[in-house]
C-alpha cells in the first residue's frame, strides 16, 4: 500500500508541473464579411454564384440567413458562397449573419439584387 501511495504521489507531481504552450496564435473575436459589391442587377434564367469575403475570422464559420430573402431558386452553400439559376423577377434584399466557431463572435452581411 505504501508503494502504491508513493507511486502515486509521484505522478501527482509531475502532472502538476507540466505546462503547455498554445498551439496556434489567438484568433482576432473580431472579423467582418461581405458580399462585393452589395447591390447587384442579375436576369431570370442566369446562372449565379456569389462569394463571401471575409477578412479577421479564423476560417471555420457558421452560416445562416438572418433576414430578407434569398432571389428564388438560390441557395446559401455551407461556405456563405449564395448560388443557383434565377427564376422570378423581383427585387430582393437579405442579411447573412456568420459566426466564428472558434472565437464565437459573429458578423453580418447585406445583399440586394433586382431580378429580371
């Protein structure tokens, strides 16, 4: 039992120095995200893909539609990238809200667009 206790108390103490260093830089709990430029004029029938740019995030990001809406038959991809074939006229103006996985902190961008 004695040597259990100390066996023990060996491990403790080594566990209990050990440090451990960041594996990568922090990442900034700002950053920002847009869609250039923010107005656009597409045609029904036409073929879109819009990327977002984002500057400051770490690179593993949520993506949702917070407002508006989408032009129909588009679509928001996993990666924020809007895409698909137009078909109704109309005008049409959303907000894309992306948060950071990995900071938390979230960001918005605005978009609108006249449909032809």
């Amino acid at each position: 039992m004695k040597a259990l206790l100390v066996g023990l108390a060996a491990l403790l103490t080594v566990a209990g120095t050990a440090t451990a260093a960041p594996l990568s830089p922090p990442v900034p709990a700002r950053f920002d995200v847009s869609y250039e430029p923010s107005r656009f004029e597409w045609y029904v029938g036409e073929a879109v893909v819009l990327m977002p740019a984002v500057r400051f995030g770490s690179g593993s990001y949520q993506w949702s539609v917070a407002a508006g809406t989408l032009p129909t038959g588009l679509v928001l991809g996993p990666l924020g990238s809007v895409y698909g074939a137009l078909r109704t006229p109309g005008r049409y103006a959303w907000t894309v809200l992306v948060r950071d996985v990995e900071t938390g902190a979230s960001a918005t961008a605005t978009a609108s667009v006249a449909v032809q």
